[in-house]
C-alpha cells in the first residue's frame, strides 16, 4: 500500500502542477486581453477541456482497468486499443472540423469557428496520447504520465501567453493560436510518452484470444465514456453555459454580455484547484482496487473518500470564503466575487461524484449513473434558462451549484451500502461540515480585519491571501487532528501527514 500511494503521489502532484499552470495562465490572459477577449477564449475552451478530459483521466483509467484485469489477453488488447485510439482521433478531427461553424452559430457567435476549427488537430493526437499514458498506468508507471502531462502543459500555455502578447488587439486571432497550442502541447506529450519504455506483453496463446475491437468498443461505451464525462463534469456544464449564458444574457438585455460572460468564466479555473486532488486519486486507485480481495478493496474505498472530500471542502470553502480577495489579485478587481463563490461552492460537490463514480466503476456498478449524469446536466441547461433571466450570472453560477447537488444526491443513493455508510461513520461528515463552516467563519473574520488596515488592492490582496491560506491551512490541520476526522492510515498519505502526526502524536489522530 506504501508504494501504491507513492505511486498515486506522484501522478496527484503532477496533476496538481498542471492544473495550477491551467489556473494560472488565465491569470495573465485575463489581464492581457481583458474580459472580451477572456471571454472569447473561454467560450471554445470547453471542447478543448472535454477532450482533455478524456486524454488526462477517463480514458487512461479505462485502459489500465482493461489491461490490469485481464494479463493473459493484455497484448492483444494494447493493439487494439492503439488501433482504436487512431480511428477515434481522425473521426473525431473531421467531425469537430466540418462541424465547426454549427458550433460557433450555437455558441452566438459566428466569429468562433477559426477556434473551434483548429482543435480539431488536438482531438487527432489526444486519443492517442490518453490510451499510452492507459498503458503506463496499468503498469503502476505513473512517471511517464505525469512528465507528459506537465510538459503538454508548460508547452500550450507558453503558446497561449505569446499569442496574447503578440496579438491582444485582435481578439479572434489570438483565440485561434491560443488554442492551437493544444495540439503542440500534445505532440510534445505524444514524443515524450514514446521516449519512455512502452511495457510489452507476452503474446497471449490463440485460443485465449477473446477481445477485439468491437468487444473493446463495447465496453468503452458502457465503461469508459461514462467515466471519461465524470471526470469532465465541470467541463460539461461549462459546455452548457457556453451556448446559454452568453445568448440569454443578450436576450434579457444585460449592457455588455461578452464582459460579463469573461468575468464569470473565471471561476471555472478556480473551482478546477479544488478538485484536482480527488480526481488525482480517483485516477490512479482503479487498477489497484481491481487486483485486491474484499477487505483491501472496503479500505482503500473508505481512504480515498475521505481524504478527498476533506481536501476539496477545504479548498472549495475556503476560496468561496476568501474570493473578492482571490479576484482581486487574480484579475484585478472583484466584480461578482459573490457569483464566483457560489460557482466554487460547486467544485465539493462535484469531487464526491467523480470519486464515488470511480469507486463504483472499479467494481462495474456505475451503469445506473449514466442517468444521474443525464439528469443533471438537463438540471443545469433548465435552471441556467431559469434563473440567467433575472439573476445574470449569479443565476449561472447558482446553477451548476444545484445541478452539482443534484448530481451528488443521485449518486449518493446509487451507491452501495459501505460507501454510503462510509459519510457517516464516527461521524465523519459532520465533523467535517463544523471544519469547513469555523473555516468559512475564521477566513471572513480575518477579511474584516485586514479592511482596517488598507482598502482592498490588488497589493493588499497578495498579503491577505497568503497570510490567510496559512492561517487556513493551520487552522484545519488543528481541527481535523484534536476532532479525529481521519483515521492514522489516512493522515499518513496526505502530503506532510506522516510529520503531522509525529510532531503532535498519533493519541487524538485516528477515528
């Protein structure tokens, strides 16, 4: 177990890393191109985040499930993922391409289509790169994986930043070369993944070949695809806000649309943080969970609901807490800080699905998900047509946060018995809502304080955010060890865990 969570550590920090570099480009984008041109940008960037989806966490779990179940067929099946992973990215290029103007008339804007037109060539590699980085996985490599992922994304925001240095006064074109900077980004990762040692299996014997590609195909679709659109579940409702928010927004004549649809997709970046560390788990646990008797398999559940959820609460409740300050520092000032908050609010919501969903994916229960999906993603299309009218985007935002709700209730109920006990057992949920609400109470108590010291500043706002997240950080690692909201094994795999419970004593740690 050790050295599977050291495995898991090293692809959660790498996901961490990249989804702070995916935060923080938008940081200088937003400045550099201003809410237009944001607003622009972030209107096609949902094709680009559900595809990456797909290449990042869903598929690559479904393919190392696939080869880590069955080691007697595992060559057959990487030749026919291969092949089908080539098939998939030329389709899904011509698609997206002769599709293309369709998708920006949807999309209210006509001008789109150069951007979505150009990542088409990013959805020819990611397939590809998703099924190489499935193989590592299944091997327990999770290196190769996560220097990929890095790379790809050092690369496409580097591309980004100079196309909106170099081309900030004509917003389209900038938009297009920023998003081609997905396909060389994954082109990039694509080279990397083959410098590394592809594993290789024995040739199965003739007659225990069983699975070809229509049997793959199958099962992908059933399997895979279902946990590729959780892993993406933001994403899908941002999807959704970019053929609604803008158009509504128009139709019940809101004075600059484009600004305020800029403004509020930055929090779609910020909600991405608080998830990363539950979906970086959830992406590394199937292959272990599908190798491991009973008893393994009810701990190991157990360990990654709750230290998940303890992360993404915190850091959910806490940027919520703290956003006029993280929207000044971030993008200059804090308009619709209060819509932004609720838009994070969302984020804790949706790290229980995606982790419940994989958990039950490793023990192929999650067919009865797929209308829970269904269901909330015509949750979040009604209530945006609902709520956009007379609220603007803090409707939107109040949106995904009920659609993530619902999303969560109808999984909490499809799941089997250990996991839904798993909340309530010594307590744990509700310890865990007191954490989350003294910290939503301290973070406010120390934002009134700082406004006695200075006016709110972008200069302010670098001091009170970090002073204030070190605060928080304290003041959780407090509450969480003398309330013994996790057991000793759970402390022990969180980053400075193990130095926590030697610095304090393992006496109060464990549930």
């Amino acid at each position: 177990m050790s050295l599977f969570f050291a495995e898991t550590w090293v692809l959660t920090i790498s996901s961490l890393i990249t989804k702070i570099l995916s935060a923080l480009y938008r940081i200088p984008l937003q400045n550099l191109v201003g809410n237009r041109g944001f607003f622009i940008y972030q209107q096609v960037y949902p094709l680009y985040g559900l595809c990456t989806a797909i290449a990042l966490s869903g598929l690559p779990m479904f393919v190392s499930q696939v080869l880590a179940e069955d080691k007697v067929n595992q060559a057959q099946n990487q030749r026919h993922l291969l092949q089908g992973a080539l098939v998939l990215g030329i389709l899904g290029a011509l698609l997206l391409k002769l599709a293309a103007p369709q998708i920006a008339s949807g999309m209210g804007d006509p001008s789109l289509t150069p951007l979505v037109a150009v990542l088409s060539w990013f959805y020819l590699l990611a397939p590809l790169e998703a099924v190489l980085r499935g193989i590592y996985q299944s091997d327990l490599q999770m290196l190769p994986t996560a220097i990929s992922q890095v790379s790809e994304q050092i690369i496409r925001v580097l591309i980004i930043i100079i196309a909106a240095i170099c081309l900030s006064s004509r917003d389209y074109l900038m938009g297009t070369w920023a998003h081609a900077g997905a396909a060389i980004g994954a082109a990039g990762a694509i080279i990397i993944l083959l410098g590394f040692h592809l594993p290789i299996s024995a040739k199965p014997q003739p007659q225990l070949r069983k699975a070809g590609n229509s049997h793959l195909l199958r099962r992908f679709l059933s399997e895979g695809l279902l946990l590729s659109l959780f892993s993406g579940v933001l994403v899908l409702f941002q999807a959704i806000d970019s053929f609604t928010v803008f158009k509504a927004l128009q139709a019940a004549f809101y004075q600059h649309a484009q600004e305020l649809k800029g403004i509020y997709d930055r929090a779609q970046s910020l909600a991405q943080l608080a998830i990363v560390l539950a979906v970086s788990l959830a992406t590394t646990i199937l292959p272990q969970l599908s190798q491991s008797d009973q008893d393994k398999q009810a701990e190991l559940k157990n360990i990654t609901l709750h230290v998940a959820l303890v992360l993404a609460a915190s850091c959910a409740v806490g940027m919520a807490a703290l956003m006029p300050q993280i929207n000044t520092l971030f993008f200059k000032d804090a308009q619709q800080s209060w819509s932004l908050a609720v838009y994070v609010l969302a984020a804790f919501f949706i790290a229980y699905a995606i982790v419940i969903n994989t958990l039950m994916q490793a023990q192929h229960q999650q067919q009865q998900n797929w209308l829970a999906l269904l269901l909330a993603v015509i949750s979040k299309w009604l209530l945006n047509r609902v709520l956009i009218p007379p609220l603007g985007i803090f409707g939107a935002s109040s949106a995904t946060l009920l659609a993530s709700i619902i999303l969560a209730v109808l999984l909490y109920f499809n799941s089997d018995q250990s996991l839904r006990q798993g909340l309530f057992k010594k307590h744990f949920l509700l310890k865990l809502s007191l954490v989350v609400l003294l910290l939503f109470i301290f973070v406010k108590i120390m934002s009134i304080f700082w406004r006695f010291f200075a006016p709110l500043s972008r200069l302010s706002a670098l001091w009170e955010v970090s002073v204030t997240i070190i605060c928080s950080v304290i003041l959780v690692v407090i509450l969480s060890y003398r309330w013994q909201l996790l057991t000793g094994q759970e402390w022990k795999i969180l980053p400075g865990g193990q130095r926590i419970l030697q610095k304090l004593g393992e006496k109060h740690a464990l549930r």
